[in-house]
C-alpha cells in the first residue's frame, strides 16, 4: 500500500440553483478549468417560497452542485458560476465557499513527479 498524497490547497464550491440552471452552470465552471463537480437534487423553501401566492409554504426542487477546486482557482470558478447562474437577482439560490483541511485521491505518477512527491 503507498502512501497517502494529501491535497491541501483545496476548497470546496457549494451551489444551489434552480434545476433548470443546472447544466449552464456545470458548463461554465468546465470552461474556466473545474475538473468535476457531484450533483443532488432537494428540496426545500426560503423565504421567496414561504410567501406563495396565498403565504403558504411552497416546496421547491433545487439542485445543489458541488465542485472541489484548488484555492487558486476558486475565485474564478465562484464569479463564473454567480454569474450563469443569475444569483443577482432574488430567487435564483445561492453559493458559498468552505476551505478544507485536506483532501486525498488517486495522484498519477506523472504528476507527483512534478510536484517533488515520492510515495514509497
């Protein structure tokens, strides 16, 4: 068994948004270099829901997408996703960034050569 290749300049992209938004915003982060992202779809309310049409609680089905990406990337791949997504208007959803501690996965050879990292 080798050793285990920490990833620790990382931070995770968290993005609710209407379903019908969701493959523009897939696409966008692609295009500015996010290698993949987990969907799931929910449900829920906000306040925009509470109010209905008659003030009763509407459930809705979101979409949420997350996308891990490195720290360097995760301003561009934010601003990308907000702006697809048409988070400036209310109702749309919204998105957060959460660093995180450290992260592990399958590193190639040629890669961890690159960085200066030998397994064994």
């Amino acid at each position: 068994m080798s050793e285990i290749i920490y990833l620790t300049d990382v931070a995770v992209i968290n993005c609710i948004v209407d379903k019908e938004r969701t493959d523009a915003v897939l696409l966008a982060a692609r295009d500015v270099g996010a290698r993949g992202a987990i969907v799931h779809t929910v449900q829920g309310w906000g306040t925009r829901e509470r109010l209905g049409a008659w003030g009763v609680a509407v459930e809705t089905e979101k979409d949420v997408i997350a996308f891990l990406v490195s720290s360097d990337q995760q301003d561009l791949v934010f601003d990308a996703i907000y702006q697809v997504a048409g988070l400036d208007a209310p109702g749309r959803g919204f998105m957060f960034i959460s660093p995180v501690e450290r992260a592990a996965t399958y590193v190639p050879e040629a890669v961890r050569k690159q960085l200066n990292v030998n397994p064994e």
